[in-house]
C-alpha cells in the first residue's frame, strides 16, 4: 500500500502504472506481422473509480495506462510493425472522450495530473512515428468527441467514416465551461493547420463536423462510406509498410519486464530508483544507482534485455515520477542523488553513441529523452545534490540540468562529467539541449563545453561554469543544503507550479511546450473557475436537468 502520510485526496485512488497486454481491460492489441491494432472496447464497469460507468468508449486513466503501455511495447517488443491503426471495437462509436463524471468527481489536482499524463501518451504516439518509424492512422469507425478526437489529432493520418452520424468534435467549451485538456486547439490549429475563423467555429460548435466538411476542414485526411471503411483503411496501411519498408530479421524484439517495485512506509524501492520519504515534511529523496560492473554492448544489443542498466532504471525513475504527481501530492521538493562510478557513467554514454544506429539502443536513448521530459514537466520542485561517491556524468548529468538546482560538494573526489548525450540527443520540448537552454544567453559557454567532453568539473569550476548553481565544502555543505530544503519546502505549492512551468523552458515555443504551458494555466485556472466547477458550473451540472449559470464577466 502507498503510504499513508502522503495519501491522494479523498476522491483519488493511488494508482499503479504498471499493466501488460494480457491484463488490459480496455485494448485490444493485435498484430499481423508490420501492422499493429489497437482497438477501443472500454468496460464500461472497470473504471479506476466505481463510482462512473465508461460509456460509448469515454475513458479514464486506467484506459491511457494501457494505451501508454501499447505503445511502448509496440516500439520495444514489436519493432518489425510498421503502422498501429488505432480504431473501435464499438458500432458507431469511436470515443466519448474523458468521461465527465470522472472528472467531475476527482480532486483538482488530480485533473491536472491526469491531463498531463494524457498528453504525454499523445507525445510518445508522435514520438513513435518520429523516431521509430511506426506509423499511426486514426480510422474513426463512428464518433470521436472531445479527448476522443484529441487521440485521433495526434496519429499521423485521421479518417472518418461517412454514414451522415458520425463526426469529430471537442464540445468542451459549450458543453462544459472548460477546454480540450489534452492538446487539442494546439494540434488543430499548429498541427492541422486549421484556418482560424472555421476553428473558431469547430471548437465552439457541440455537434461537431461530419463527412466531407470535416475533410475540407483538415480535420481529418479522409472520409470513407461504410461499405467501404476497412478495406479503405487496410489498403492505405498496406501502402505505407511498404513505404517504410522495414527489414523484419533485423529486428529483435525485447520483451518488457515487470517492474514490481517495493512500497512501504519508507518509500518506493526499485532495483536502480530508491525514493525514500524525508524527515523534513513534503521532501523526498529520490537516488538512481549505477551498478559497478555494466556489460560491454555486443553485436546485437537486444540480447541486453529490458535488465539492461540505461533502459531498466529510466523505466524505474519514469514510474517513481508518475507514483510522485498522482499518489504523493503533498510532495513538494523532491532531492535527487546518483550512486556510482563517474567514469563508468560516461564510458556507458560512449557506447549508446558509439551503437546508435541499432534499433534497440536508438529507442533505449528515446526512452531517456522522454523520462528526462516527464521530468521536466512533473509539479515538483527538484534540487540535484550532487556529493560524495555521485556519478553525474552525462545523461545522469541531464538530472541535474532538469532540476531546479543543482548543489555540488566540495572536495577532490566529486566532480561532474559531459559527454555527446548533453548536446542534442536527449531534448527538451522546445526541441534545445538542456545545455543549450541553460546557457541560452550564452552562447559561446556551451560551444566550449563541447570542446572538454569527458573531461571532469570539480565544484569550484563547475559553479564557475555555471553547469551548478553552488559549490559548498564540508564545513557549509550541510546547513546550506538544509537552509535551502527547509525555504523551498515551504512556499506555496500554487506559485512553485506556474513559477517553474515558466522558467524550465526558456529559447522556442514549440507544439509541445505550447500544450503544456497552457496546461498549466488553462487547466490550473479554468477548473477552478465556478463557470466550470462551481454549483451552478456547466461541469458540474453535465447530465443533470439543469443549466449552468455563468458569471459573464470577461477577466
């Protein structure tokens, strides 16, 4: 059981992250050879909560853990598939989108939480066409409104049936006083490049659009009669495996393994990731081990496993990071240590350069390269400590880019180390560095880092640098770091959240920083708002008999 002291709100359940496809409720995944199904049929009595029922395919956060988790498998254990048609096992109906109730029932935070978990799912489904070479093709067999259609904007194609019913739609502004919560003006507007004046129309228009209008629109890529939907869809998947034309005995699949952490009062402990409660109220210490013996890479890396180091422990810290925002709420600052070899590290981050052209350790880096995202997007303040017997090298030193602070302790056996990770392959969401977005006003700072790769930074140089925010010796180490805990930890969570959101991403605004910035502020503001959630709010009336009333007062 998740610990008592830093239990969910009332209306929340602690959740578990992890599922697999024999388990999955909602999904039904099949595959034939290059191309991968995912089909909605979504029970409607198994919910997180028994408290709603999941009608016409609406969906809660049990069904995105299985979707998130099908689509991670699909790239690790199923890389010979070249197209995921993503559809619905349900006549006329595609997806609901997030159910009402649910939302209407959960805690604020928990809202948030599980808008941002949603969005991140969409991302890795672009991520996968991107960079793994699996296409995905939304075929909406009937209707998908609201998140239903939001699923759909972030496949690569999206096709609607023709049978004058069904539509796409995202009816949250007339319906609920609220907004798409998971991307879905953004991708509209600066992934479909819909024209202004008719996405103004769309997104305040509860019905929706239907047939070929929606075509015009670009709100999706095609439309097709019932007659002949399927073989339409199989015919234009068929085109595009052999386009991509992937080379199947090349590819070894890896199977996921189980992560079965242990949770107790203490804390959450993994094989790698160890996250232990703090003495001091709503602190966490969360630290990522390096083993001392790591396996040369062979020949053919998947025969690694999913055990493998770079690959186990992201996967570990990616589900302490999803237990931290929905099941430890009141966790406010998280203190985040590495225990291993320096050099080791960064001898590791040679051979993922060195074998990036395989299958198995491009999509081992991709994996990184998102959990230092959810990272990055998590609403928890994090301080990088970096002392004695640390290995901050490389992508372990992205930790302690990504986090608000990074301390270093003074002494000549603690240093810090840069390899070819820091400078492009492990992105944030404005598409830089974390290097590059560190030293955005100085430019010239991260040139000449590349020029010392692998050398080592000892506290003084580093906090010169600029790579730390401050180096401390034995005798301030201590109460330097405990002044700083003790300050943060009593702020206002409120102003933390928007403060960080604000300042993690400086440089270009891209389609992913624009969701979540708006995330922040949208969903932050407009759940809270009694136009949505108030007595009389339209989210809160949504099924009832009655209408909402507004304050029409423009702010």
């Amino acid at each position: 059981m998740e610990d008592s002291r830093h239990s969910p709100g009332s209306a929340d359940l602690a959740v578990n992250f992890e599922t697999h496809p024999s388990n999955y409720k909602h999904l039904e995944l099949s595959i034939e050879g290059p191309i991968a199904t995912v089909a909605l049929n979504i029970a409607e009595d198994q919910g997180l909560r028994p408290d709603y029922e999941l009608k016409l395919n609406s969906y809660d956060l049990s069904v995105d853990i299985e979707l998130a988790d099908a689509v991670q498998r699909l790239r690790f254990e199923h890389p010979e598939v070249s197209v995921v048609i993503i559809t619905s096992a349900l006549e006329g109906a595609f997806s609901a989108g997030a159910n009402i109730f649910m939302l209407g029932t959960s805690s604020h935070a928990f809202k948030v939480n599980f808008c941002r978990y949603t969005n991140e799912t969409r991302l890795y489904i672009e991520d996968a066409s991107q960079n793994s070479e699996q296409f995905y093709i939304a075929a909406l067999n009937g209707v998908a409104s609201g998140g239903g259609y939001e699923l759909p904007l972030a496949c690569d194609e999206i096709y609607l049936v023709d049978d004058r019913r069904s539509a796409v739609s995202l009816p949250e502004i007339p319906y609920l006083g609220v907004l798409p919560g998971t991307g879905g003006i953004t991708r509209v507007v600066d992934k479909r490049h819909v024209r202004k004046d008719r996405a103004d129309v769309f997104l305040t228009l509860a019905e929706g659009i239907k047939g070929k209008k929606a075509a015009k629109w670009n709100l999706v890529d095609g439309v097709y009669p019932l007659s002949k939907f399927d073989s339409k869809i199989q015919a234009r998947a068929a085109e595009l495996v052999e386009e991509i034309n992937k080379d199947p005995a090349k590819l070894r699949g890896v199977q996921l393994e189980a992560l079965e952490p242990e949770v107790d009062e203490q804390g959450i402990h993994y094989k790698f990731v160890d996250l232990v409660f703090a003495d001091t109220p709503r602190v966490a210490n969360l630290t990522i081990t390096l083993p001392e013996d790591l396996p040369d890479i062979p020949d053919d890396p998947s025969t690694l496993g999913s055990g493998w180091w770079p690959l186990r422990a992201f996967r570990e810290l990616d589900n302490a990071l999803l237990r931290l925002r929905f099941n430890y709420p009141d966790i406010g600052l998280v203190l985040v240590r590495t225990r291993g070899s320096l050099d080791s590290m960064t001898k590791l981050d040679k051979d993922l350069c060195n074998h990036h052209e395989h299958w198995f350790v491009n999509e081992v880096v991709h994996n990184m390269k998102r959990v230092l995202k959810r990272m990055d997007y998590t609403a928890k303040s994090f301080f990088a400590l970096i002392d004695q017997g640390s290995c901050f090298g490389g992508s372990l030193f992205e930790l302690a880019l990504a986090a608000d602070r990074a301390y270093i302790f003074d002494d000549e056996n603690t240093s810090v180390m840069l390899t070819d990770l820091n400078f492009g392959p492990l992105p944030m969401g404005n598409r830089l560095s974390r290097l590059a977005t560190r030293f955005l006003g100085e430019p010239d700072t991260e040139h000449q880092l590349r020029e010392r790769l692998n050398e080592r930074f000892d506290g003084p140089e580093a906090e010169e640098i600029g790579l730390v925010l401050a180096s401390y010796d034995d005798i301030d180490w201590d109460d330097e770091i405990r002044l700083a805990v003790e300050e943060r930890a009593s702020m206002s969570p409120d102003a933390l959240t928007g403060m960080e959101a604000n300042v993690r991403f400086a440089g270009p605004e891209t389609i992913e920083t624009k969701i979540f910035g708006r995330l922040s502020a949208w969903q932050n503001w407009i759940f809270q708002r009694p136009n949505a959630v108030g007595k009389k709010g339209a989210l809160t009336l949504y099924g009832r008999p009655e209408s909402p009333e507004f304050d029409w007062r423009r702010t």
